[in-house]
C-alpha cells in the first residue's frame, strides 16, 4: 500500500543518514587521531630541540593542547608565547597569544598577527619551533619595541605638518627634521639593547638656527638624558630610591617642543621684542652685534644689547635676576662679581659728573 511504500522510504531514508553520520564521525576521530599522533611527534621534538635552536628561550610546559615558552633577549625585550594547537592541526595554523610586562599591547597585537599569518605558510608541517625563531629574529630586527609608545607620542604631540620622523628598527635609530617657519632642525637619536637603562643618543644634521644655540639645545638634551638614567650625587631629602626611566620623550619634549618650536617665535625679555629675525638669512653670528641672541641658564633668552645694559646697570646687590622667571642671570660673557660692577658703575658716573661739569664751565 502507499502506506507501507512510505514508512519503507521514511526508514531508508533515516539509515542512510545514520550510515553518513557513522561515517563522519568515524573520520573526525580518524582525523582527531591522525593530529594527534602529528602533535605527539611534535612536542618530542619540542621537548628535545627548541631550547637548542631558540636563542633566549625558556620552555615553560608542553602538553597535547598547547605550549608555553619565554623568549628573552634582555630584561626589557621579554616575551611570553602561548601556542595552542587546533583540532585541525596541522592542516589549520597553531594559534599565538602573546603577553609581556614590557612591550606595549600594540605591538603585542602586531606580533600575534604576524605570527598567524607566518604559521598559515607552514600548514601541514611542524610549526612551533619555526614560529618561535621567527618571534626571536621579530626582537633582533625590532629595536623599538619597547619603546613604541614614546615614538607615537612624539608624532601625534610635537609634531606638526612639514615635519618628519623616520625609523630604522634595525639598526636602533630615529631621525627627526622639524620646522617652526623659516627655521628647521635636523636630529637623529639613537639606542642599544640596553634602552632604557642606557640614555638614548643624540646628533645633530642641518640647521639654520645660530651654530652656538644648536650646541646648546644638544648639550641640554644630553644632559636631560643622563639625569634619566644616572642617580643624583646628592639625593633630595626623603625622595624614593631613584630608578632609570625612559630617556626617548623628555628628551624630545625638550628639543622640538621647548627649543626648536619654541625659540623662532620667543620675545627678547627685556625688550619684549621678537627675538630672532624672521627671515634665518638674517641672524647675526657677531656675538657683539647689539641683536645678536643671548641665551642664559634659566632658558630665556635676550638681545645682546638688552642684556649688556641690564647686567651693567645697578642695582648689582645679590646678583642681577631674569625679568621674567627670577632666577639669578649667569653667563660666560658677564662673570664679573657685585663690587667690581659697583666699582665701574661709580667710575662712569664720575666721568659723566666730570664731563657735564666741563661742559657747564665752557658754557656748552
């Protein structure tokens, strides 16, 4: 009967479905067995090789789900590796998280997915010792990556448009040229390995600031450096033990911030004029021309004239102070102590009470 026709059918129907499901099943464990028996070979290898053939690396556990390993190449470029295998394995990539207490997560999350799509070209092949030499040979070739977040800080903060900024991860270096109008600075900074527990470098290129100021912006950025990373000889009452920072953005914080976008447009501080010329063709290099610029140690700076006249006119008690920040005015060219001033102040005005009365006597 028709009835009978289709229960037969139905029936049918439901044990070849059960045949596939069987027979699907019996696959994936074929499959599952076969990644097994792949894996199994692999962390024999694993266990036996990889310390040998990755530099720095410190294998933590190995099991049949995943790895754990520690690359290092110092304090400060460490990396740990959880490599965990896929079902699929090795037809699929393993899979690579990455954690470190001294890389930032950017580029953490870089290296995850450089690691991935390098496992991708080793489908159907042993992966994680290559992939482990390729996350070592990631931290030769890098320099900066531990020091990414000060490299983005300086593009977005102190950088404007015209300016540029040029890495070279391998051999540890950065250059830097940057304008405020007509002037311009060429830098370039460097690192070792030991960054940050070593200052980073600094050299100058081309510039059309006065030769001696750019000296003075490099001497001051050396020196901002090492008080980065040297302790104090003469620690502040109570202050906590010192430990080395990062010496990378201070120190550019200083020389394109405070120097080369700053100084273009600063004002004499007495005169409250401009202090250097618009045009850079313009600067003196007479250091006795009335607007040549003067810079002292507090930072401000002056036209020659302005300053001549102020550091010679009394009072000279205590030292003359900067008219701006207060602080006591040093420099090479006026070291001469309050009573030698006084003594030649008292002498001019004595040749001019001389003169005036000469000329009261001549009727002129």
């Amino acid at each position: 009967s028709d009835l009978a026709m289709s229960f037969k059918l139905s029936y049918y129907n439901e044990y070849k479905s059960y045949l596939r499901d069987h027979e699907l099943r019996r696959n994936v464990k074929a499959g599952s067995d076969l990644a097994m028996s792949f894996v199994s070979e692999e962390i024999a290898i694993i266990g036996n090789k990889i310390e040998k053939e990755v530099s720095g690396l410190e294998l933590l556990s190995v099991t049949q789900h995943s790895v754990q390993v520690v690359i290092k190449k110092n304090d400060h470029k460490q990396l740990r590796l959880l490599i965990m295998f896929p079902e699929t394995y090795p037809q699929d990539p393993i899979i690579v998280e990455v954690k470190s207490k001294s890389i930032p997560q950017r580029v953490m999350t870089a290296i995850e997915k450089t690691t991935e799509m390098e496992a991708k070209k080793l489908q159907g092949q042993f992966q994680v010792i290559p992939i482990c030499k390729f996350v070592r040979q990631f931290l030769e070739e890098n320099m900066f990556i531990n020091c990414a977040e000060e490299l983005d800080h300086i593009k977005k903060a102190f950088l404007e448009k015209g300016d540029e900024i040029k890495i070279r991860q391998k051999a540890g270096s950065f250059s830097l040229k940057v304008y405020k109008n007509e002037y311009f600075m060429n830098l370039k900074m460097s690192i070792t390995d030991a960054y940050p527990l070593e200052q980073v470098k600094i050299t100058t290129g081309d510039t059309n600031f006065p030769k001696d100021l750019a000296e003075m912006f490099v001497r001051q950025g050396v020196e901002l450096a090492r008080r980065c990373v040297v302790p104090p000889a003469i620690p502040a009452k109570g202050a906590p033990p010192f430990e080395p920072k990062a010496s990378i953005l201070p120190v550019s914080e200083y020389l394109v911030y405070q120097c080369i976008k700053t100084y273009p447009v600063m004002n004499c501080s007495l005169c409250d004029k401009q202090a250097f010329p618009s045009d850079p063709r313009d600067v003196t290099q007479n250091i006795r021309h009335p607007k040549y610029v003067e810079y002292v140690y507090c930072s401000h700076i002056f036209h020659h004239k302005c300053l001549d006249d102020y550091m010679r006119t009394p009072p000279f008690k205590d030292g003359k102070k900067c008219p701006i920040c207060k602080k006591q005015i040093f420099h090479e060219k006026w070291k001469e102590s309050a009573e030698v001033l006084e003594q030649r102040w008292a002498h001019k005005q004595a040749k001019q009470r001389e003169l005036a009365e000469v000329l009261d006597f001549m009727d002129l």
